[in-house]
C-alpha cells in the first residue's frame, strides 16, 4: 500500500493501559511516502502490526485536518514534531529524512493519565471549561446580535484566543505540565468581549482554582506553550489572565 | 409501499411554526425534572439540544465517542453560517432563505421544515453572538457577512475559516456550564451501539464504554440522536476518522426509516487525492469560491505551469456555463461541471483529476482598493499584489496554511488544484415536523436526520440546520412527546429489553474478535469506498449500482468471515470500534445503492447518467419521484419502501436554473 | 478576606509572590550595586566604608534589611515549593525532549541557578553580612568608620574566591536574564508597546549588573 522510499526507524511508548508501567519499543517502517501525513504514516506501521498478529498501537485522532484537537503525540522531544504552528496530523513525512530515528512519546502529564499507548486523558481541560468557561445565557435569551457593536480590533483578539483547538500541546511542553495557556485562552476571550464582563472575575477565579485542582503545574513564564502552540496563542493571554485574577482577588468585593 | 404521515400543522406556512409553538402541550418544571433524556452525539446538533434541555430543567444524559464533546466533526466547517438578518440590506428575507434552500436542494425538500429553519436563523445568530462567539466584525464594530454559492445576497456570518469551531465551541461552553451544575451527565469515550425500544417506544440505549470496552444501560423517556452524516461510507471524505452511522444505523434496524439515503453531497473544492496511502481529504471553503475563479486550460492535455498559461488560453468554465451565479453555481453543479471537465481531458495536475482556483484577479482587485485606500496612486503591480495578499491573507489565511502543508505548495503563487470530493450526507433518519423518527420517542436531529436538505445542501447551511435543531426546535417539539410521559417513572435498566439490547450489542463485537480472519478492518472500508465511489459517487447509473449491489454483498460475506481485530472486547479496542462501524456502513451502502437505483431521475447529489438534459444538467421527473424515500429495515439486507409525497403550495416547482 | 489569602496559595498567587520579591530583590541589586561600585571610584576605602557606614546606621535601610531578608527567604522557600510541585505535575518524565526548540535554557532552569546563587549567598554573606552585623570589623579606616573595605581586601586576595565570585555573577546574570521580564508578565504587564521596551531593559540589566559586580573582586585582586 506504500508508495515512498522512505525507510524509518520508530522509538514508541507502549503502554497497555493506565496502570500498566508502559516501555519505549522500536519499529521499522520502509516504503514510507513523503506526501503521508504523520498519521498515515502510523497506519501503515498499525496496518503491519494487525497483519502479523500484533497489537496497533493506540492514539488519538479525529478530523485530521488540524481542527479537532484530538491528535497529540510528542514527536522528537516536541509536541506535535518539528514543524511549528501544525498538529501531528498536519506534519507531513517531507518533514523527515530517510534513515531518520523518531521517538514517539505520549502527552506527559499528572492531569492527562495515560489511557494506552498515546492516548491520554484529557478531561481534565472538560472540567476547567465547566467550572467557569462559558457566557451564562441560557437559549431564547439573546438580543440582536448587532445590538451590541464590539470594535473589530477587540473582536479579533477575542478570536485569536478562542481559536485554541485544546489538544494540549501546552501542557505537553511545559516543563512544569502548566495549564495556563489553554484557561487563559478562554478567559481572555470572554474577558475581551462585553459579554463577557458580567461573569469576568467569578469566571477566572472559578477556572482558575478548577485548574489548581486537575494537578497541572505552576507557570514559570518559559514561553515554550507559545512557541509550540498549533494555533499561536500568546502569552498575552496569560498575562492578561493574571490582571484578571488579581483584580479579582485583591480588587473585586465578590468572593470567589 | 404505503405513505407515511409528516406531522406537518395546519395553516399558513408563514404562521405553522408560530402556531405550533403557541399550541404544543407543555411540560411543568417539576415535571421536568423527573424526565430523562438521552443524546447521542455532541456536535452543534447534540451540544445545542442537551444544554438547551438542560436549562429547560429535563434531566440530561450526553454522549460522544470523542474524549471531550469539543471534538465533535462540527468543528471542522470552515466557511460560514446562513441566516435571514439582512445585515447587509440586499433584500435577504426569511422567505428567500426559505426559497433559496428549497431550489438548492433541487426541490426535494420539506416546505414546512425548511420555512421553519429559515424562520429561526437569525435568533441562531443572536444566540451565537450572546455566548461569545467571535464571528467576523466590521470596523464599526457590527458583524460582517460573506456570500456563498446558490444565492444572491450576502447572508453568510463566520469566523475567518473557522466557524464551526467557533459555533461548537459555543455550544460546548454552554453544555459544559450545564454539566458543572450536574444538570447534564456527560459521558466521553461512549459510543452507542443500540437502541433500546420497550412497549415500541424509545427507552434508552446501549453505550459501550470505548476504555474499559464495558457495556452500558441508559434509560430514558426519549432518546435524541444527534450523531452527523455517513459520509465516510466513501472511505474518503472530508469526514472525521471517526464520523460513522453506527447510530442511525442500529435505530434503522429497530424501525427508524432511512431516508433518502442515496443524497449524497460532493463539495468541489478540496484538495486532490495524492496517492494510496491517503487516510481522509481535506476541504477549501465554499466561502474561496468568492474570490477565486476556476479554470482548466481550454487545451486538453496541456502540461504547462498554470501560471505560464495565458488569459486567452483559460476556460473559465462555470462563469462560461452559468453566467448569472458564475462560480457561486451550488456545489452539486460545481462539482459535476468539474468531473466533466477532468472526464473531457482538460484536467490538471500530475493525476489530471484537478482544476484551478485562481486569486490572482480578486488578489489584484483587492490590492487596488487597499492602495486607493492608501492614498497610492499609479502603484506598480508589485504593490498592487502585495496589498492585495495581505487582504486575501486575511480572510483566509489558515485554510492557505493549511493547503501549503498538504501540498507543498504556495497558493499565493500558483492557484489551488482542486477536486470534488465527498463531505456531507442530506440523506438520514426519516423524522417528521417535530423531527422524530418513525420510533416513538426516538428523534433525530443535525445531519444525521434526513429533513431540510432536499437532493443538495446549500453552503453554510449545516451549521445553520444543526443549531436550529438543537436550539430552537426539537427542544419545542419534544415536549409535545414528553408531556404525555410524564407518569411514566425512570425503567429499571434490568429489564429484559435491556438485556437483549446488550445481548444483541455483546454478540457482535464477541463475533468480530472471533472471526480471526486476515485482513485489516480498514482493508475493507477501502474496498467499500472504491465500490461507492466509482459506481454511486458523482454519478451513477443504473447498469453500476445492480453491479455494486453484488459487489457489496460479496464484500460483506468477505468482511464477517475475513475481518481481523486484534485484541479483546473488554479493553480499549479502536479496532474493535472501527469494525462495528465498518460493519454499518457496508450495509448502509448496499441501501444507498437500493436508494440510487429506485430514483430513476437526477436531482441534486443524485445524478443518474441516464436523466440528463441535453446540456448535462440534472433531469429531474417530478411527476413520479416528488417524494421522500424512507426505507424500512426488514432483516437480513431487505428493505421496504414507504414513500412521504413532496407538497409544493409556496413555491413553484421548476428546473433549477443558475444560468 | 478568604479571597485574599488563597489568592496566594494559587497557582497564580505562588507566581505573584515570586514575581514581588523578585522585583524587589532586583531593586535591591541596583542598589547594592551602585553603593559597591565606590570601591571602583576610591581605592582607599574610604568611599566605601562611607556609604557602608551609612548603609549601616540609617534606620529606614535597617528596616529595610529585615524586609529584604523576609523578601528573600519568601523568594527561596516558594521557589523551592514551586520546583518540587512542578516536577510532581509530570511524575514520568519524557524519554527524550528537545526544549531548546522551544525555551531557552536558563528559563527552564531557575531551580538550578537560584540553587547555586543561594550556595553563592551563603558564603557572600558569611564573609561580609555576618561579619558586618555580628561578629564586627576589628578595624577601622581614616574616617573612623568599620574597615569593611579592609575584609574585601582580605576575601579577594584569593583567586578561587575571586573565581567563585565571577561565577556566581554568571549565574545571576542568566537568573535575571529570565527572571526580569518574567516578573513583568506575572504581574500581568504584558503590552504590544512597552512589552518589547521591557525586554530590552531587562536584558541590559541583566548583563550590566552582574558584569559590574564581577568587575569588584577582579578589580580589588588585580590591587587596581
């Protein structure tokens, strides 16, 4: 079924389930096209695995167009491989070299267990987004949508923040398994929007205190979320989170 | 054959809906509470009815086979969502979204239905807006709009590229508020694998458990399947890996009709096919249709740069045919008129299955503007097109990004090759006006029902029917059903149609790890996806689909005996997931296949070779198929036809012309 | 109130909390600084011991001290606290990572360089603070004040003090090479237009400083 040339050597984390202690495995894969995408490229390896009576090896995977968020594996000590601003299904083989070795990790982090193989858990981000991520508005309730004109500049930066695709990217690089991409993504983008100011300081405080709770790490202001981030969210977002938290905390009368 | 009743209210189609609302019976808060609903399915359909129920006060329980509810297909749309606000003062009104649709879908599609969408579009938007959702603004802050094929106004709202996540993301905020205060019970990782009918009625399903591969009983008083399109029936489509009609397809076999199943939606742009080991296609947004024009050289054959082929050698050929719409012709016309350029030889690319779609000339327009803007006069072209890139840039950026990543190439140099390729399914669960299925208590929302559509979706109109579903429809129509329910208490989930349910479920994945046979579960969605491809893909006729039908129940012997998973059924088993859905689609496609065979006319996404009018265009015979076709699972590969006739009382019928 | 005080055992209130003392930690650099750098201006210790004299005896910078010890132990005891839990949040590491793809490494690595700056610290303050403060200088110079210029002296006669100085300087420099800006983002002072003016600032101070207090050992061994 391969139409490449290329011949590859491939360290996988194998790890049959939560609890099982999980060990690097090396495959070989060859006739690999440059034109596959990273995915395709562990289907033809799961396609000789099933094949010889082996087990594929699990991971996540949806809409493989960069979009879904589910792909996420830690390619070459980065999450998502080498190529800046994509997702693994996005990272085409051109981006390796025949004879390369690729060592394929799962997400690492205390909130995202791994499930099998490369497959984590990433309910943890579920709960964050429950504890405070939303506009309470409940259907039937909405006014003209152009009632309330918001300046395009201001629209803008609300949808670069919300254009967090939540697969975690963040947490896999950081090297204290931080959250504080991915919450102050959405924080930011409600906080930009005014119909976000009602619930602004309950909201990064709730959100804030959930993301506590899931066992992610503390920011220490590395930059590598942003750097390693599909979708380019900035750091802006983090700060900005802070400013909030903050006025919350020390500004606001309301109890969090 | 024997007709079967839509439901539809009495009056007016303008005050149907009104009325109905005015009228249906409701359910009282604490009643309320004591209801269980089920829903199956987290997309912009299943998200927006779950939250929706919710904040009514229903107690709810959601499903996804996804790990979060997010990730749900929706999320991919790129291009936009319709609805009636005529922002843009161009004459929009709820009745040319109504008549828009009704024509797009090569009218065969339900007035009342569709009148009803048109109506409530624009509180869609409203509602979107409210959430947070950050759709595309203009600079004095109001929101913006772009056009899409098959219409003449500017009704079309998004988010750059990205609308649908935007839009579901919305809708998961709102299902995820509902979850944190325990009023929606969210299961991940839960795929459906049956329905569960007691007393004829829908009571609850069984949901397997994707980590620990367990077996789960869910009750409840109805049950929503919210569960998307079949498209990847095709193996190929711009569907996500995981999108299947696992769940449509059980409620078929326990007496759901399948309606018009063989409606499949073609898009035009999408990147080509680059070679075997291709796992899914990727589409280019209507909304580039825009702004690029496409062109295929007027010679055949012709191996040159596209960028060293002069103007005077270029066939523009959908502004040649369709002058009036040019390249916003809908997508089934776009998608034909390409096929019969590529069939002719005029085709482009290494695999000649291709043809361009240039920004070079709106590029340039646009750099003009930018430089009035600028106060430049007489720039060089340079200027001119650097401006112009940043504007195109813009607007759509990512889904340039992400055309150079698949192809390697630069669309801002050379123009986009394209090709049709399949991305939705306006077939589905047959569901009267108050969307249920012809199972009490089973309703079926989104693209996974059949209704609004006709034999071809519009641009930006999935988004618009999912939400409208979810939000503002079924959330009505389904108290009309659970008010009648309200003495029914919670059932036991050991009760004995549970346990055949579960029986039924556990004896067919037990079957598949049994089987031990030798070839991939993915070696026979392949196959199944060439067989649908070539014999009912953009066209059919009806010597292919007698031949499909034999090949497909070939391969489906093949399949049971030679199928080989891996694993065991109480684990984590994606291939044990991926042959249960394979295993669906097979037979969904032999009834696709029925379905294409038994409509001996051409309309929509259903082009029969054989009814065509002398320019190609689809033929369509009122007379005889102005109805919906809904089949009745029989058993064993059979299937009952049952025919709901197609009223038209606001509308003319007429051929579609774009011309 | 309850919001105040677990503001502080937050994620973002244990950031704020090294972001403050950070800052001020950094503003009692400049100021140590710029007292130390008379040793460049007087190479009879007169200035020096001058302005440590002063230093010394004005209540207010006595006051001070204490906040500037409190500040400091704050900065090293929720620092260590903030390492082990951020290693705890990643209990099997990766196999292999490729961080400077992404990071640099000085910012990956403040555990590290705040460890070997409090070994520094130890030894720098024994050899003067203590000195200073406890045990007392047995001279003093021509203006009747304690020689402490005179224990400099004494200290740097000895290259490997004189290399561990340096090296020390090293350390803080990369220390604040991450840390000067990063307390800015903590704090939430991120801004499209003075975000970049920062950096600057901070990048300039985190080699200045450090290079000036390297200079004092070399210059006082080098007897200039």
């Amino acid at each position: 079924m391969s139409t490449g040339n290329m011949n590859l050597t491939l360290k996988i984390w194998r790890q049959k389930n939560t609890k099982d202690q999980g060990k690097m495995v090396d495959y070989k894969v060859s006739e690999i096209s440059p034109d596959m995408s990273f995915l395709e490229m562990f289907d033809v390896l799961n396609e000789d695995l099933i094949t010889k009576g082996d087990d594929p090896i699990a991971f996540d995977h949806d809409c493989r167009e960069g979009i879904c968020g589910m792909c996420s594996m830690f390619i070459n000590g980065r999450p998502h491989g080498p190529k800046d601003a994509v997702t693994t299904c996005q990272l085409h083989m051109r981006s390796f070299k025949d004879g390369d070795t690729i060592v394929v990790e799962p997400w690492r982090a205390k909130a995202f267990p791994v499930v099998k193989d490369l497959t984590v858990d990433r309910s943890a981000f579920d709960r964050v987004i429950a504890a405070g991520g939303f506009i309470s508005v409940n259907t039937g309730n909405a006014q003209d949508a152009n009632n309330l004109p918001i300046p395009k500049a201001q629209a803008d930066s609300a949808f670069e923040a919300a254009a967090c695709i939540g697969c975690g990217a963040c947490v896999a690089t950081c090297k204290n398994a931080s959250a504080m991409l991915f919450v102050s993504a959405k924080i930011s983008q409600l906080a930009l929007l005014p119909q976000g100011q009602p619930e602004r300081y309950k909201r990064v405080q709730n959100m804030v205190a959930q993301m506590d709770a899931e066992g992610f790490g503390n920011c220490t202001n590395t930059g590598a979320c942003e750097a390693e981030c599909p979708k380019g969210i900035s750091l802006e977002n983090i700060a900005r989170m802070n400013r909030d938290y903050y006025s919350a905390k020390f500004v606001s009368e309301e109890e969090g | 054959m024997s007709a079967i009743n839509s439901n539809i209210p009495e009056g007016e189609i303008t005050t149907k809906w009104t009325k109905f609302k005015s009228s249906v019976a409701l359910v009282n808060p604490s009643n309320k509470r004591t209801l269980e609903v089920i829903v199956v399915g987290t997309g912009l359909a299943g998200a927006s009815a779950a939250a929706t129920l919710a904040e009514m006060g229903y107690k709810v329980k959601a499903f996804c086979f996804q790990d979060s509810p997010r990730r749900a297909h929706s999320i991919a749309a790129q291009g936009g969502i319709n609805a009636a606000k005529n922002y843009q003062n161009d004459g929009d009104s709820t009745y040319r979204l109504f008549y828009d649709t009704i024509k797009g879908g090569d009218y065969r599609s339900r007035e009342a239905n569709v009148y009803r969408l048109a109506e409530v579009s624009a509180n869609i938007i409203d509602q979107a807006v409210a959430q947070g959702v950050p759709l595309a603004r203009e600079y004095g802050g109001l929101l913006d709009n772009r056009s899409f094929g098959g219409t003449q106004v500017q009704r079309t709202f998004y988010a750059a590229g990205q609308t649908g996540q935007q839009l579901l993301l919305g809708a998961y905020s709102a299902l995820e508020r509902q979850i944190g205060m325990g009023k929606v019970e969210m299961f991940t990782r839960h795929e459906m694998l049956e329905v569960v009918k007691i007393d004829g009625k829908a009571r609850g399903i069984i949901a397997r458990n994707l980590i620990t591969g367990e077996l789960e009983r869910h009750f409840g008083h109805a049950v929503v399947l919210a569960t998307g399109g079949y498209g990847n029936v095709f193996y190929l489509s711009t569907n996500a890996m995981g999108s299947n009609v696992t769940a449509a397809w059980k409620a078929n076999k326990q007496g759901a009709y399948f309606a018009n199943p063989c409606y499949t939606q073609i898009h035009p742009t999408c990147i080509p096919v680059s070679g075997d080991h291709q796992s899914k296609l990727t589409l280019m947004s209507e909304s580039l249709r825009n702004d690029g024009r496409i062109w295929v050289p007027k010679k055949k054959d012709d191996n040159r740069k596209a960028t060293d082929i002069p103007e005077e050698e270029r066939d523009y050929y959908l502004e040649r045919r369709y002058p009036a719409f040019g390249n916003l012709v809908p997508r089934d016309v776009a998608s034909r008129a390409a096929k019969e350029r590529c069939d002719a030889g005029y085709g482009v690319g290494s695999s000649k299955k291709a043809v361009y779609l240039d920004f070079t000339f709106n590029t340039e327009r646009y750099g003009k503007i930018e430089a009035n803007k600028n106060n430049l006069h007489q720039p060089d072209h340079e200027t001119i097109m650097r401006l112009g890139r940043e504007v195109v840039k813009e607007k759509y950026g990512n889904l340039f990004d992400m055309y150079k990543q698949i192809t390697g190439e630069d669309p801002y140099e050379t123009p986009m090759r394209i090709y049709p390729a399949v991305h939705y399914t306006m077939g589905g669960l047959w569901v009267d006006y108050n969307l249920m299925t012809t199972v009490p208590g089973l309703y079926c929302t989104g693209e996974a029902n059949f209704s609004d559509h006709g034999a071809n979706r519009l641009g930006a109109s999935a988004l618009m029917q999912g939400l409208a579903d979810g939000y503002f429809v079924l959330p009505y129509t389904i108290g009309a059903y659970l008010s009648k329910e309200i003495s029914v208490k919670a059932i036991p989930t050991d009760h004995p149609a549970f346990a055949e349910a579960e029986v039924r479920a556990k004896s067919a994945l037990d079957h598949f790890i049994n089987i031990k046979g030798t070839k991939s579960v993915d070696y026979f969605h392949k196959k199944l996806g060439l067989i649908m491809w070539d014999k009912c893909g953009m066209a059919r006729n009806a010597e292919g689909l007698k031949e499909a039908i034999a090949e497909i129940q070939q391969l489906k012997k093949d399949f049971w005996s030679d199928v080989r998973v891996p694993g065991a059924a109480d684990e984590y088993n994606p291939e044990l997931e991926k042959a249960g859905r394979v295993a669906d689609f097979i037979e969904l496609g032999e009834l696709m296949c029925l379905d294409a065979l038994n409509r001996n006319e051409s309309c929509g996404g259903h082009f029969r070779e054989e009814y065509q009018t002398e320019e190609g265009e689809a033929l369509r015979d009122d007379e005889n198929y102005a109805y919906v076709a809904a089949w009745e699972n029989k058993g064993d590969g059979t299937f009952e036809l049952h025919k709901e006739e197609l009223k038209f009382e606001n509308i003319k019928i007429a051929q579609r012309s774009y011309k | 109130m309850g919001s105040i005080a677990n503001a502080f055992s937050s994620s973002i209130g244990k950031k704020l909390i090294m972001g403050l003392t950070g800052l001020f930690l950094i503003s009692f650099l400049l100021v140590h600084c710029f007292l130390n750098a008379f040793v460049f201006f007087d190479n009879t210790g007169v200035l020096f011991n001058e302005g440590a004299h002063f230093m010394a005896t004005n209540w207010i910078i006595r006051a001070m001290e204490v906040v500037l010890m409190a500040g400091l132990l704050l900065h090293i005891v929720q620092g260590a606290r903030l390492t082990f839990q951020n290693q705890a949040a990643r209990p099997v590491k990766y196999a292999y990572t490729n961080g400077n793809a992404n990071s640099k490494w000085y910012s990956r690595s403040m555990g590290l360089l705040g460890t070997l700056l409090l070994i520094f610290l130890i030894v720098h303050l024994s050899q003067f603070w203590v000195v200073s403060r406890f045990t007392g200088i047995p001279t003093v110079d021509a203006n009747g004040h304690e020689d402490l210029y005179a224990v400099m002296k004494v200290t740097f006669k000895d290259l490997y003090m004189v290399i561990l100085y340096v090296l020390a300087m090293v350390s803080l420099a990369y220390h604040l090479l991450h840390g000067f800006a990063s307390a800015f983002q903590t704090m939430g002072w991120n801004h499209k237009k003075y975000t970049p003016i920062i950096k600057a600032i901070g990048v300039g101070f985190s080699i200045i400083i450090p290079l000036l207090f390297a200079a004092m050992p070399v210059w006082i061994y080098l007897g200039l």
